[in-house]
C-alpha cells in the first residue's frame, strides 16, 4: 500500500523518478533522515575541488541546513583512482567514524596524496583513528563493499550522468562542481 501512496505522491507533486533516489547498505547520512530537503553528494576522496568543498563551504551548510533539520547530506563514492578507491573502503569500515574519517582524509588530502607511499600514509591516519593495520588490510579486501561502492558509481553515471567531481542531487536536480556557500544556500533556498 505505501509503494501506492509513493507513485501517487510522485505523480502528483510532479516529482521525477530519478527523485525518488534508491538507496545503498553502504550510504552515509549526516542529518536528520526525514529532513525535507536530500544533498546526495558524489565526490572522490582524491579530488581537490572535493577536499575545497569540504573545508570551506559543507561547514556552513551543516550549521544553517543540515545541524537544523532542513536538509540531509547522503555521501557516495565517485571514486577515480585506487588511492580514492582504498580512502573510501577504509572510511567506511571506519564503523561510525565515517565522518570523521572522510573529514580527515579530505583535510589532509595534500599530505597523503603526495606522499612517496600514500597507502602507508593512509594506514597511518587509519592507525590514529583507531584502526590496526591487520584491520585496514582486511578492509581493502573486501568485495563486497567494493561492488557496492562500484555499483553506486555506476548508477550515478547512468541515473544523472555524473561525469565530475563533486557532483550533488538536491532534491533529485543534479548541480556540478564545488560551489561557495552563497551559491549553495540559494540553491538550497529555491528548494522551500
């Protein structure tokens, strides 16, 4: 009966499909989970204008949009190499250090990407986080969570045309690239 209710609501409200977003075991939710408005970001752990975002505008936006309960932030992996590849495993066996993982990752982006020997570079961050290097090592082999991490890539690409980092689907809108605050809370705003 709900599964009625939901393609009416669709139908009635004009809502795409593409809106009515699946969701994955291995999605990340920073925010209340019935907040009105949906900021599915996709961004890769090794992109820079990724790490920009996170430092200089996503603070903002979790003060005024996501900390109030107008807005939720669902990350995804648009994973582009092997280290974003390695990065986004061990945050998410990280357990509910996730965003703590992702936040320092992202920050320390710089030091770790350039390192002569970035994989010991991110166990070492690992290790600080309370990870063992047995731990992330087992972390790395998984295939589940790699498919999963792979198959979410994959239905960006093919729902939204996700082609760059970062990419977010507000409220089922696709929006491409790092934007300031200013840009991002009207955009936000317009969703009211």
């Amino acid at each position: 009966m709900s599964k009625f209710f939901a393609l009416c609501a669709l139908f009635l409200f004009g809502i795409s499909a593409q809106a009515a977003e699946k969701t994955y075991p291995i999605d990340e939710v920073l925010g209340k989970p019935d907040a009105p408005i949906t900021i599915i970001e996709y961004s890769s752990l090794t992109c820079p204008h990724c790490a920009k975002f996170h430092a200089d505008t996503l603070p903002q936006i979790k003060k005024d949009w996501i900390d109030t309960g107008k807005a939720k932030l669902v990350v995804r992996d648009f994973v582009w190499d092997p280290l974003a590849q390695a990065a986004a495993m061990i945050s998410h066996c990280s357990g509910d250090r996730y965003f703590a993982f992702l936040d320092t990752y992202f920050h320390s982006q710089a030091n770790w990407l350039h390192s002569d020997k970035p994989l010991d570079a991110m166990k070492s961050i690992a290790r600080l986080g309370g990870m063992s290097g047995d731990q992330v090592d087992k972390c790395l082999q998984d295939r589940t969570l790699l498919s999963q991490i792979l198959a979410r890539k994959e239905d960006a690409e093919k729902s939204y045309g996700v082609d760059s980092t970062p990419t977010f689907i507000i409220n089922g809108k696709v929006v491409s690239g790092d934007k300031d605050y200013a840009d991002f809370n009207k955009i936000l705003a317009a969703q009211k």
